[in-house]
C-alpha cells in the first residue's frame, strides 16, 4: 500500500462520509463490504506466505524460533486496518459501487 492511510481510529464527519451515497447506512454497507474484501485478501497473502515455513516434522521450538516467519506476521499486524484503508479508498473516489434497483409495485 503506497498511500498514507492513518494506522490507528479518527474521527471522521458523518456528514462528509454519507455525502456520496446521501445516506450514512448504505455508506456503512459499503465500507464494510470493501473491508472485508481487503481483509480476505490479506489473509489469503498471509497465508501464502507462511506456507513456505509449513514442515510437518517441525518441533514446538523450531517454530518460535523462526526469525523470518515471525517478522512476516509483524508486517501484517503493523498494517493500518481494512476498515480505515475502505474508509480512505472511499473518501479518494476508488470504490466502485451500484446501488440495486428499487423496484415499485404501485
């Protein structure tokens, strides 16, 4: 992630963030969509990553000593939030979404 996205919670305006959606709850839904796709994919490259140390025959001591391992898991763990990064996407424009159709049965 190149962009400056803030590693921990602030404050935001309610009004600024339901503005492009003009309700707050459908702008909610849509943050926590796009957080949980980004925390999915986090996972997924987490994992990826930590298959390589995999070793069926490793002992308890060997995988806390695995220096590269533990220093893998630290880099996500320092990694801002998905919820802050959707927030940020959000506020820059990069979001892409739709609302459904209403339909009306009058």
């Amino acid at each position: 992630m190149a962009k400056k996205v803030p590693t921990n919670t602030i404050t935001r305006d309610l009004c600024d963030l339901a503005a492009p959606t003009g309700n707050i709850y459908e702008t909610v839904v849509i943050l926590s969509k796009r957080a949980n796709q980004i925390a999915i994919a986090e996972q997924k490259e987490l994992t990826r990553k930590l298959e390589d140390f995999k070793n069926d025959r490793d002992t308890m001591e060997e995988v806390f000593e695995n220096r590269e391992q533990i220093e893998i898991s630290k880099y996500y763990e320092r990694q801002p939030k998905p919820s802050l990064v959707a927030i940020e996407e959000f506020k820059d424009n990069e979001i892409l979404y739709r609302m459904a159709k209403q339909e009306d049965n009058d």
